[in-house]
C-alpha cells in the first residue's frame, strides 16, 4: 500500500483529517533537518552530493533529487544524470547514475556532450517519471540548444532516452501579434547589429523566433511544472538566451503541444525556477553572466499566461546583489504545507566542477505577498515550517 494511502485509513479509524496527519508525520519528519547553505554536503556514503542544476520530486512519501554529475576538470558530461532519495530532505541516499552518458558516437547523449538542469515530474495518467534537461551535442558548445526527454517507471530509475531537438518547430507563440509575424525578419543583416535600436525593434518582433521557426526554438537553461490541474509546463532560455519562454506539454508530458508564449524578449533571462502560492505563479531567474553569480530576478503573473510583472530582486542583505554567489536552479514546495518554499541555487566551481555547492534558502512572504529570500548561514527545517 502507497505511503499516503496508508496515512489515509489511519486517519479514516482516527477520524483525523489528512491534512492534520501530513502535518503530525512532517513535524516529525523533518525534526533535526539542519541546512548550511554553500558547505559540503555529504550523502549516506560520506561524499560530497554530486547533483548540479538539479531539481527535486516528492513522490510517494519520499524526496527525490536529480542533477548533473560534475567531474573534476570539466562540466561536460562524462557520468551523467545522477539520483538521490530522502525523507527529511537533509540526509541524502545515493540512488546511484540514473541515466548515463552513452559510449556510443552516434548518441545525442554520448559522452562529452552537455547535459543540463534535469528536472522530473511524474504522470499520473502514464503512471511513468519523465525527466526533461537541457542538452548540448559533444563537440558542438552550446549551438544545438535542444530540449531532451528521457523515461522511467521508477523515480530511481534506470530511465531510457527518447529523443532531443529544437521546440514547437513551425509553430508561432500565441503571444505574437499577427503584425509581427508578417514582419520580415531580416536575418542575415541584422545578425551583425546586435542592441541597435534597430535589432532590438525587430528581437521585439520575434527576430529570433522566425529564423529558428522551421527547425524549432532553441532551449537552454530549464525547468518544469506542473499545476494543480495536471498540465505540464517546460519553461526554457531561448532565443539565444536572450528571451524566455513558456511551453504547453502533451498529456503524456513527452512532448510539446505547440502552444506556448515568449516573455520579457531581449531580458537576458536564464535559470528559471518557477513555483505557485494561491493563485499566483512567481518566478525567479538570473542574469546571463556565465559562471559568475549576479543578481536574481522576480517575476509573477496571474495566470502562468501572463501577463507577467516584473519586480525587484526577492534576495535581500549581504550579497543579495549577486544571489549570495549562487544561480536559481529550482523552488521546491514542501509538501504538506501550502505557504512554504525553499529556494534552491547552485554556488558553481568553474575551475573544479565537482566541489560546486549548494544554496538551500527559506522562502519568506512579507505583507504584500511578495516573496523575501535572505542568507542564514544554518538553519533548521522545522523551525521553518513551524513559522
């Protein structure tokens, strides 16, 4: 019997409501949860936690983290996506490579390509945990910018690659105006003009859209969401990573349906994390600025549709200006509890890739709503929750 349908017959003998037993089993739960954002993090074997630009899925009672696995010397991929389980959300298993690199040459995921920011969500309807990331083929940098998708029927895995490419080829955003599509885009001249007035005009009216319209957009940095009704989004740097965008998923969350919007084009918008309190979708993103940390960005619409607003920095005291040295990756809801979050960035190690920490933040509210992320150099989960 599933873990939550278990709670559920407790709760029916006790006449207690679920949502009091969740809370009772989280009380619990997370009691000596202790994080330090930015140190050493050791998993179940005493090693550093090798989980980069990853993201978190609560499935069955259990966390679940995936992310790139970062070697000594380089970020491209050698090992591939890596898995780790948890309870409490501090102490980590080691659930081992969950899908790996390919040795063969003719792979998309061979090894030496780029694999980035795996993220997993599981399909009620399909019963199957498909994980999406951003991949680069080897030898090409970062040209190909392809949305990659892969399956599983276990969270740990193994999962088996399906297929990569551009997004929503041949398709228009339903956010772009008719006039703007039957603007001619001019590509070859422009190209050289960058942050002309000119050029900026014609980003505005999908410059980069139209030259990548037939072979489909291009996708970078990444994340997924689901919301409350079922319906998956892929929300990706793109452009070349000068505008983002919003993409609709199939309902089997394998593909894309070809309904989606471009926001805040020519904002230099990556790193996406996207979460939803109420009835308010937020986000949060950095700058484009490499490998070194700069000052996160907010964002939050009515309707994940939009329109989208965007407002200062959430991170607020020492080093706010540049996210506390760390990059958004992911905002992860604790489950059980509506109004709590943590922020979740990775403090990257360019010149040893392996020892890139973690930045693991409470998400705080103030009067307004508006979300507050402050640096605590330790703080405890529960306290947080108790809040």
């Amino acid at each position: 019997m599933k873990l939550k349908n278990l709670i559920a017959c407790i709760g029916m003998t006790l006449g207690i409501g679920m949502s009091t037993l969740f809370s009772c089993t989280s009380q619990k739960q997370y009691e000596n949860s202790t994080i330090r954002p930015g140190e050493i993090w050791k998993d179940n074997n005493g090693v550093h936690i090798n989980a980069h630009g990853g993201g978190i899925l609560f499935h069955d009672g259990r966390y679940y983290w995936f992310g790139e696995y970062k070697s000594e010397t380089s970020s491209v991929a050698l090992v591939g996506i890596t898995c780790y389980s948890s309870d409490n959300l501090t102490d980590w298993t080691d659930e081992g490579i969950v899908l790996p690199v390919s040795q063969d040459s003719a792979s998309d995921i061979q090894k030496g390509c780029i694999m980035e920011r795996p993220k997993v969500i599981y399909n009620e309807k399909t019963k199957k945990f498909v994980m999406w990331f951003h991949l680069e083929l080897k030898g090409m940098g970062y040209r190909a910018s392809r949305a990659a998708v892969a399956t599983s029927d276990y969270a740990t895995g193994p999962y088996t690659y399906i297929r990569s490419g551009r997004v929503n080829a041949r398709k228009y955003p339903f956010n772009m105006v008719d006039i703007d599509r039957n603007t001619g885009s001019n590509t070859e001249h422009l190209e050289k003009k960058w942050w002309t007035p000119e050029w900026q005009i014609a980003l505005k009216q999908g410059l980069f859209v139209k030259r990548d319209l037939e072979g489909g957009q291009m996708s970078r940095d990444m994340t997924l969401f689901v919301d409350d009704n079922g319906i998956a989004y892929h929300i990706y740097s793109s452009e070349d990573n000068l505008t983002l965008h919003i993409a609709e998923l199939s309902d089997d969350y394998q593909t894309h349906t070809g309904k989606y919007i471009r926001i805040f084009p020519g904002g230099n918008n990556e790193a996406p994390a996207m979460f939803k309190r109420g009835n308010i979708y937020w986000m949060i993103t950095s700058g484009c600025t490499g490998w070194a940390p700069n000052e996160a960005r907010l964002f939050f619409a009515p309707s994940i549709w939009g329109p989208w607003t965007q407002c200062s920095t959430p991170c607020i005291g020492e080093n706010a200006h540049i996210t506390f040295g760390g990059q958004s990756t992911y905002v992860l809801p604790i489950e059980g509890y509506h109004d709590k979050f943590i922020f979740m960035a990775d403090k990257w190690y360019p010149e040893c890739p392996i020892d890139a920490r973690y930045i693991w933040l409470p998400i705080y509210f103030d009067k307004t709503g508006m979300p507050v992320i402050k640096w605590i150099g330790e703080w405890n989960l529960q306290n947080y929750l108790n809040q």
